[in-house]
C-alpha cells in the first residue's frame, strides 16, 4: 500500500498493510535542544520513515493578514500586532515559543468593527486565498500517493476563530447578551468556508477536512453543550453536508482539553474524527473506542509528558496505545506539539517504539 491507500484503510476501519503512523511538529526550543543534542536537520518523517500528509495552503482567514507592528518594545518583551490583528505581548528571543503570550487587544469591539473587518479582509476574496500555482499543485494532486487533508487552520471553525476576533472573555459572554452578533458572526465563516470547499472540490479529491475550534481546558469546553448544540451543530451540519455530497467522508476537528461532552454533539452533526486528544486533560483513546467504536476516528492521545521521562515511561504508554492502533480507525502521536524537555535520545526512542510495533524500518541513522 501506499500512505493514501493506507491512510484511507487506518481511517475506514478496514485492514490495512500496517500502521499509519505520522509525524508530529515541535515547538522552536524543541529543535534547537535536539540540534544541540546530534539532530543535523534531517526531516524527522524522512529519519523514521513516517507516513506523509499533504496540505492544502489556503486561507480561511484575514485577506491580506495584518502586518507585524510593534507596539512597545521594553527589553525582555515586546507589544505587537499579530498577523490575525490581535495586540500581544511576549517574551523576545525565541521564549515566545516556551511560554503563553499576553492577548491585550482583539480586532472586534462593536457589530461595526467586525463589519469593516469584513469588507476590508474577511470577505471571500478567492483569488487572494488561493495560492499562485494553484494549477500546477492541482496537477500534482491528482497524481499523489499520500492523503490530502484540507484543514484550516485558526480560521477554519465557529469558536476559534470567534475568539481571535473578540477574544475569550468577550465571546463567552456574547453567547448571552449578543447572541444576534455571534450568530452574524459564524454565518459569515460558514459562507466564506464553503465558498473555499467549493473551489478546492471542483478541482481535487480530498481525502479528510479539519476544522479549528481549541474550545475546551483541562476541566471541560468553554462553552455549555446546550449552547454549543444551538450555535455551532446547525452550521457543521452544512458544512459536513455539503463535504458528504462532494465524497468527503472523514471530517475531523481539532481542539485542546477535555471535549468528552461535546463529542456526541461533533457526532451529531457529521464530523467523525478528532485530535490531538490531550491526555492531561482526560482524553483517553482506549475509554474512547470502548464508548464510540467505529464511529469516531482518532489522532494523537500520546502523551507527550511521558516522552521526557525515559525509556520505560515511552515504552509502557506505547504499550498502552497499542491496542487500539490494533483495532483500526486510531493514528497514534503525541497530543501536542512535542515541548523542549523532550531529548532527541527519548524522541528516537518513542519514535523507534511506533515504528517498529508498526513493522516499519528507518531509514536513516538517527543517531
């Protein structure tokens, strides 16, 4: 098999050849410490032999995205204007990457500001969205032998990128006192997401779709289910049917925290896949496939703290996992972006423990 009739198999719940077992990013510091430590660069897919995944690079948010403009600088950290147009602070140096900046500003404050966003960068602006060599990456497509997913990004969903615009606090409340807004709000993400699915369809096959939510915390999400069920089912529900009708069968979505009370409402209305499957905060893929069966496809639930804890400790939540990797419709890595006190020696461990209960072999030396 090749990775795209692999990953369809894994994703399908049929049988494939082996294990689809796909990388997974790093923050920054992450990188630096593994260069330090005998990393030369080499890409860790190509290290291990992992499974590709393909990209669609086309925007779903701010058309042209704001530009970076530093507000203060005062030595250790730095006031800026990101490219979603919210204010920042952070630490300089490269420390932005190892710790949570400050959100102090957000594009929206009234009905009026979102709709001056709208005409001036939120609209469909297709042509802008779409990269140049969009026909030639099309050709490219048609002929590829790894899955291709289109997945959003932060602007790719009806919480998330709710709350780039208006910030957290602000969104938790308009669900009360502004519901007209927010709902103005998702309707316009709902149009311009479809109207991007509908040029990307009339050209390539995709093989999965991911929205962006982020909507939960170690506890639970941040918003109700009952408000969640009102709000955002009916919209996925367009979407989600509207990729059904165009051959899209696997609709993921990707959110930190603890969602286990939203999953049967994401269910409900079409979507069928979930990751990163935050483990800390009680996502566990073994509770979940006894719950959902095959119904809900799954990705990540790794934890990523035992993978700076040593050998036994990667090995034992392998180990744990495994079983169901075994029973299909499960792509197992870390439930995050692997953080910098993970050592390139544990990293080649964890990665050498999938690959090899996989029957894959690498390639190159990692060491």
């Amino acid at each position: 098999m090749n990775a795209r009739q692999r990953y369809r198999a894994v994703t399908h719940f049929e049988k494939p050849d082996r294990p689809f077992i796909s990388d997974e990013g790093m923050w920054p510091d992450t990188a630096e410490r593994w260069r330090r430590e005998g990393w030369e660069g080499s890409p860790i897919r190509q290290i291990f032999s992992l499974d590709p995944v393909m990209g669609i690079p086309v925007s779903a948010g701010p058309v042209p995205p704001y530009e970076r403009e530093i507000v203060q600088d005062s030595g250790d950290t730095v006031l800026y204007v990101d490219p979603d147009g919210v204010v920042r602070r952070e630490f300089k140096g490269g420390r932005e990457w190892s710790s949570m900046p400050q959100f102090l500003k957000f594009p929206v404050d009234t009905e009026d500001d979102f709709d001056r966003l709208v005409r001036k960068r939120l609209a469909f602006k297709l042509d802008r969205r779409f990269p140049r060599d969009w026909d030639s990456r099309v050709k490219e497509w048609k002929e590829r032998t790894a899955p291709l997913m289109y997945f959003q990004g932060r602007w790719g969903g009806f919480f998330g990128p709710l709350r780039n615009l208006l910030g957290l606090r602000r969104l938790c409340r308009a669900f009360y006192v502004e519901p007209g807004l927010v709902e103005k709000m998702m309707d316009q993400r709902l149009d311009v997401i479809l109207a991007i699915l509908k040029k990307v369809l009339d050209d390539v096959e995709l093989d999965a779709f991911g929205f962006w939510e982020d909507m939960a915390y170690k506890s639970g999400p941040l918003l109700a289910p009952d408000m969640f069920k009102e709000f955002m089912v009916p919209r996925y529900k367009v979407v989600c049917e509207f990729l059904r009708s165009r051959g899209v069968d696997l609709i993921c979505v990707d959110s930190d925290g603890d969602v286990r009370s939203l999953i049967p409402l994401w269910l409900r209305a079409g979507l069928n896949g979930i990751w990163p499957l935050e483990v800390q905060a009680g996502m566990d893929v073994r509770a979940l496939r006894r719950e959902y069966g095959n119904r809900l496809v799954m990705m990540g639930g790794i934890d990523k703290r035992a993978l700076a804890r040593g050998e036994a400790e990667i090995e034992a939540e392998i180990r744990r996992v495994w079983p169901v990797v075994e029973s299909g419709g499960y792509i197992p890595h870390a439930d995050h972006w692997i953080p910098p006190d993970v050592s390139w020696n544990n990293f080649c461990h964890y990665n050498r423990c999938r690959t090899s209960r996989a029957g894959i072999q690498p390639t190159i030396s990692a060491q």
